[in-house]
C-alpha cells in the first residue's frame, strides 16, 4: 500500500518519467479516463517529437476507486504495465484492422508502473485503514442467481420487509424489478433490487443511501418519483411509483422495432422536459436509455414518458457496489453514450443525457442506434471515433427537419450540438 493516506478510497497516477506540466492525477471518485496525444485525453500527453510512440488515443483507465483497469485501444506501440505489453498492434496491421480486436484489460494494483512511449506513471490504490475494504470479493454469480429466484417465488418477508411481491417486471446484470405492493398503505410500485457485486460494507451502504436520497427530491410529472430506498439482507433497494404501460423499449418492441414520428416525438418532448428539470436540481442522469423511460396511462389512450433511474447507478457505482464492469464484458455496449462522457465520465455535465435523449429518439424511429458497432470491435473505440450515422440514410421516411434536428442534437465535434434539454425540446417543436 502507498504510504500516503487518504480519508476516502482513490487512485492516483504520479509522474515518473516524461515531460508533462502536471506530476499526479487524483481520481476519487467513479470515471474513466483515456490517455494519449489527442486533445481531449487526460493525462493528455504532448503532440510532439519527444511522443511519436503514442497514439492519439492510446489507452483507457476505468477507475472505481480503491479499484482499476486498463487497457490498450491497439496502438503501435503498445501500452505496458510493469515491463509487461497489455495491447499492441501486430507492424503490418493499419489502425482500422487493429480496431477489429479487443485487448484484455488489465487490472492495477498499488505501486503498478504504466509506460506508454517514454512516458512512465506509478500508479498509486488507497484506501481506508477502516479494514473495511470496498474491493472485498465478489458475489458468487450462482448465490445471485439463487437469490433473485428466492424472491420470486415470494420468499423475501425476511429480505425486505414492507412489500409483497406480486410479480416480475424484468431483470437484468445487477438485480430485478418487482410490481410489489407496499404493505403500509396498499399501493402498487415497482421495487428494484440492485445486487452489489462486491461484499457489502457500513461505508459503501452509507455513501449510496446518501447519493440516492438527493434523488428522491426531484418531483416532475415526466420523472418516475422515488418513494423509499434502503438496503436489507445484503440487497439494495428502491420503489419508484409503478408505470402501467412498462418501458419505451418493450412498446417498441411490440410495435415491430421502432414508432412513426407523430407518436415518438411527442414522448420525447415530455422527457426532456423532465430531464431539463432535474438538470435545473443539478442532477445529470448518464445512463439514459429506453429501458429506463417509463410510460403511464393516465387516460385511455393517453401515454405519459417518465424518466427512471435517475441518479441512482451514478450512486450505486461511486459507492463501490457494482464492481469495475462498465468497460468490462458483461457492461454491453455503450450505444446511447456520448462520447465526451468516455472521455471524462466524472465531469458529465447535461449536455450528455440530452446527447443520450437524442440517441434514444433515433433508436425510436429507425430501430438502430446512431453509431455502427461491427461484431468484435471494441465498443468503446468506437464511441470515440465513429461518428454517428445521419437518421435518414437508416430511415428515409422520418420527416427531413426532424431528421435534422436528431442529427445536429448527436453532433459532438467539435461541441454538441445542444447543450441543454430546452435547446434539443425547442428544435423539435420547430419541426
């Protein structure tokens, strides 16, 4: 362990070798960062003579402190840990061959030495002397499994006291949704469980209850409202008011993959009005998808678009729960991500849901996502050079303002298009 101390778990990368104005990078909180010459890295390194070696976008660290991994992007020369080459290119392979390939990722530990180029960090894991370790090890996958099933059948009067399980909403990596019913009042409501992929400890289940609750403050009609959060039994969990009509994924789904304009854009325009008034609260969703746009019916025939979730994986992951799985395989694909939120995942700023919002939308109308993600190319390299795919040459019918305003709301370089929710809302009124 290094010697230096830190009261809240952090990894740092200190300058060894090289020729950067700045020595360490402190990371204390959930975030990737990508390392190389190109202007948007960070640790960028110089676009000079003294670092031809290094590739424009060489390597990216996921960091989820006390823990991290790297790995190679196929660069020319390779990134190395220790000595030892954790990705590189074979000399006869161009760039776009290399970004057919996935390089492992490489997990780091305390006083790790990365070397790209010239360039040398000693990498730096601390944490708490609580002896109350956040990267204690895993859940076993078929303990999991037995659990969720557990509660299936009804067998969690013991595990969250207060509900009643009714049935299964859906399930995913992390946990399950329920439509429950809460036993104090006799009202319906979807109860997620999220499964900490790491031991559960005081710390980590006080840091997430804190996040979680500056959620429940945000009250909107196109925001899913939070009722009650708590943990019990080693499982996290949350009830958010129940949505008749499930998520914009399964409508589309049942509509054969995607919805004409007169019905989609009108669901969006609620969205973002509910994202625009979280953002005026501060809060930044970064995981919007159609999954977790939920839709109620008020009135018969009448469909209300709630956003959920917000808040709650940003709180779940910064508390350490979840595990370093977002780049990893089991993460998926990051196809409504915005690329600057790879870049600096810590300092995502609104522009990015509303970024996600219109990646959401094209999804919506076309049944595709914007960018191309070829079978075996790394997802994450591709969200950070591939452009988005114009609407219309996946949908020809969408109406060509609309396509227009989806299109300008996706840009990225070299600023997003829209950087608020009422900016992407008014373009769409004015189609």
């Amino acid at each position: 362990m290094s010697s230096t101390r830190r009261m809240a778990p952090a990894v740092t990368l200190t300058l060894v070798k090289g020729r950067l104005d700045r020595k360490e990078f402190v990371f204390d909180e959930r975030t990737t960062c990508v390392l190389g010459r190109s202007s948007d890295c960070s640790p960028r390194l110089p676009d000079d003579e003294h670092h031809r070696k290094v590739s424009r976008h060489h390597c990216l660290i996921d960091v989820n402190p006390p823990a991290a991994r790297i790995r190679d992007f196929g660069s020319l020369n390779g990134t190395y840990v220790n000595g030892r080459r954790i990705g590189k290119r074979e000399r006869h392979q161009t760039p776009e061959e290399a970004a057919l390939l996935r390089y492992p990722e490489h997990d780091l530990a305390d006083g790790d030495e990365i070397r790209i180029g010239d360039t040398v960090f000693r990498v730096g894991i601390h944490a708490p002397d609580t002896g109350d370790e956040l990267s204690a090890p895993s859940l076993d996958p078929a303990d999991v499994a037995a659990l969720l099933e557990e509660i299936a059948r009804g067998g969690n009067a013991t595990l969250i006291p207060g509900y009643t399980i009714l049935r299964e909403l859906g399930r995913g990596g992390m946990g399950a949704v329920y439509l429950a019913r809460d036993d104090s009042t006799g009202a319906e409501v979807a109860l997620k469980l999220m499964l900490p992929r790491v031991a559960v400890n005081p710390t980590a289940r006080a840091r997430f209850l804190r996040e979680a609750e500056l959620t429940r403050m945000l009250r909107h009609p196109n925001i899913a409202a939070l009722h009650d959060l708590g943990s019990s039994g080693g499982v996290f969990y949350f009830t958010i008011e129940y949505c008749t009509r499930g998520s914009l994924d399964r409508l589309v789904a049942r509509r054969g993959g995607r919805l004409p304009a007169d019905e989609a854009v009108p669901l969006f325009l609620q969205v973002l009005d509910g994202l625009e008034h979280a953002h005026d609260q501060g809060v930044v969703h970064r995981d919007l998808s159609p999954s977790n746009i939920l839709l109620h019916e008020d009135d018969p025939g009448t469909l209300v678009a709630k956003v959920a979730d917000f808040g709650l994986a940003k709180a779940f992951d910064q508390a350490g729960l979840s595990g370093l799985t977002r780049t990893g395989a089991t993460a998926g694909k990051p196809v409504f991500m915005a690329r600057r939120q790879v870049i600096d995942f810590k300092n995502a700023a609104p522009a990015v849901d509303v970024w996600a919002a219109a990646a959401c939308l094209y999804n919506t109308l076309c049944g595709d996502v914007p960018r191309d993600f070829p079978p075996g190319k790394d997802p994450w390299r591709v969200v950070l050079q591939a452009p988005p795919v114009p609407l219309r040459e996946r949908a020809p019918r969408v109406p060509k303002a609309l396509a227009e305003a989806v299109d300008t709301a996706l840009r990225e370089k070299p600023a997003f298009g829209f950087t608020t929710a009422a900016q992407f809302r008014d373009a769409l009124l004015a189609c």
